[in-house]
C-alpha cells in the first residue's frame, strides 16, 4: 500500500511545515478519501465538513504536486460581466493563446460582482484547468488558497481594485491614457472639460480620471467637481450623464467619456439636444474598440491593447502552470496610445 503523497514544503518564517492528506484528514475527523473529494471539488461532501477541511488545508500551506492533478485541457476565463464588444476582444486573445496550447476556454461571469462565489470555485477545482483568468475582478481569501492548494494557477486581468502583491496581474497605462486625452482637448484649445468616470470601485477607472485631473492641473486649469460625473462604462450611463452634463447653462466644451460604450452614448445625448460633433462638442473615448472607427464621427480615444492584454495574461497563466515564471507577484501594465479620428476639433467661438 502506498503511503499518502505529502504536500509540497512551506516555509513560514522560522519553521518549515509539511502536512499530508491523512494527516489533514485526522485532524478534521474524515477518512482521507474525503479530503480527497474537497481537493477534486466534489459536491458529495457537507458544508461543515468542506469548510473544516478547506480551513486545515489552508492552515498548513497543502499545495497539490503538479504530478498528482491531472489537468484537463482548459483555461478559465471569468467576468465580472459578460456583454459588450469590450469583451470580445478579451476572448478573442485568451483564444489565440489557447488554440496555439491546444487549449479550450470556458467562460464564466459573476454577475457584476468582483469575486465569483463559492459555487464557481468548486466548479474550477473539480475541472482542474491549466490556469484561471479573472477580468476586472478578483479571488477573495478563500477562492485563492482553494487555487493555491490544488495548484491552479490565476492571473488577473485589469484588476478592479488592488490584487494584491502576491497576485500576477496584467493591466493598461490608464493614468497616462487619461493623461493623453485630456491633453489632446487642452492643446486644442478646451478649457472647460468633463469627464465621465467608470466605477468608483474600479481601479482602472479612478486612475483614468486621475489622469484627466493632472493634465487640468499641469496646465493651470481648475478642476471643477461639478464636471465630473461617475458612470458604469455601459452606453446608457453615457447617455444620461451625457444629458445631465449638456443641459448646464456652463456646459463643457468638451468630454473625456471614460471608456467607448460612455462616448456612444454621449454621441446620442449630443444629437437629442441639437449639438454637432466636433464643432459643438468634442468627445475622447477610452479602448478603441472597432465600433470607434465605424461612427459617426469616428471616435478620437485612448488606444488599450485589449486583446494583446488578454494574450499576455493567457501566456502568463500558463507559464506559471508550468513552473517557468518563479515571479509570482508580477504586474505588467502595457502602453495605452491616443488615436485620433474625427471626433474633436478646437473649441468654437461662444
């Protein structure tokens, strides 16, 4: 008979701990066969006995050996929403990662939350993919040693708030593309510039209007709160505030929209109320999606590599998988660039 396999060794400060599954399985009160099914996500197991046993493997460091999970030809891919072209052109370079590894990808969304549940977490771990990628969002304490422990890596793609140093993440120059933008109205001659911003939990979102305010700020222009107005990076968010910006009797000249679902939806606000873009109204998106290139007018915005973002964090996730890249707590940010199109213009005589 053969003797449990141990986990791998964890250093913890001044000692060294290791635990085997019949180890862990005495002190939670189950046979080994049990630990084994809440490694392998199994659903034949209780709430309490699951949690006990999640709480010993995370207490002594158990990490899976790669010999011993056999993974299955997967990579996850999670949003926090899962509606929008923007998205599409996230899959599009997990899949030309995946196709190149002989990889399929399965998709899966929180439903507007930043941390998928429990439910999704179990999910991955009975599937045992070859890595997980979360876009906008992120693992609590418990989906991460769940991972952890059964030596699935995650990488985290344009993360929503600070993931944490230990966390690989891929992300975008979103400071200096609010910085870019907000620039290219200046030098055109704007002086009154809005802004609308994603999410104020996003971190993406809170460092593109950062930007915006520094190029105010750099250039000696006031920056006024009341042309700040905080959206949801969806089109009808863009809409409304749009209006509600427009209609002031001291309306800006111009608009950094935040991302280009948000500059569409202005574009529909600025034609209900009879302002012309550019000679009206000059509006800078954020992405580039393809959409910015087909309106009318196309859209000036700030490039984000999307589907280059997306292949990177695909490469990463599977380098990790193989032990190749040692640099666990890895942050690459790639460059943003101002593209400009039709959409803005020097302001016009008032």
């Amino acid at each position: 008979m053969t003797s449990p396999q141990p986990a791998d060794t964890r250093t913890n400060g001044r000692s060294t701990q290791t635990a085997t599954l019949a180890e862990i399985a005495r002190e939670a009160g189950v046979s080994a066969p049990t630990v084994s099914k809440v490694l392998n996500g199994r659903a034949d197991v209780a709430p309490g006995t699951r949690s006990r046993v999640e709480e010993l493997l995370r207490t002594h460091g158990y990490r899976r050996r790669r010999a011993e999970a056999s993974r299955s030809p997967l990579i996850d891919l999670v949003f926090h929403e899962l509606e929008s072209a923007w998205a599409m052109e996230v899959i599009r370079g997990v899949e030309n990662v995946a196709r190149d590894a002989g990889l399929s990808v399965v998709l899966s969304e929180s439903a507007g939350r930043l941390t998928p549940g429990r439910t999704w977490a179990d999910q991955v771990a009975a599937r045992r993919p070859h890595g997980v990628i979360l876009v906008l969002s992120g693992l609590d304490e418990s989906g991460r040693a769940l991972l952890t422990s059964r030596s699935i890596p995650f990488v985290v793609m344009d993360p929503a708030g600070d993931p944490g140093t230990d966390v690989p993440s891929i992300g975008a120059t979103n400071w200096q593309g609010g910085l870019a933008a907000t620039r290219h109205l200046i030098e055109l001659g704007h002086t009154r510039i809005g802004a609308i911003s994603g999410p104020s939990r996003m971190m993406c979102s809170r460092a593109r209007v950062d930007g915006y305010r520094a190029a105010l700020e750099t250039a000696g222009l006031p920056v006024d709160p009341e042309l700040i107005v905080s959206g949801d990076f969806h089109h009808d968010a863009g809409y409304q505030r749009g209006l509600a910006l427009l209609r002031r009797g001291d309306r800006p000249t111009a608009v950094f929209a935040g991302n280009d679902l948000q500059a569409l939806g202005l574009y529909e606000a600025a034609r209900e109320l009879g302002l012309r873009i550019p000679e009206d109204l000059s509006v800078v998106g954020f992405d580039d999606l393809p959409v910015a290139r087909w309106v009318g007018p196309p859209l000036t915005t700030v490039r984000q590599p999307l589907t280059e973002m997306a292949e990177a964090a695909a490469k990463l996730v599977l380098d990790l998988g193989k032990g190749e890249d040692s640099a666990a707590a890895t942050r690459v940010e790639l460059a943003t660039s101002l593209v400009v199109r039709s959409s803005t213009a020097a302001p016009a005589a008032r």
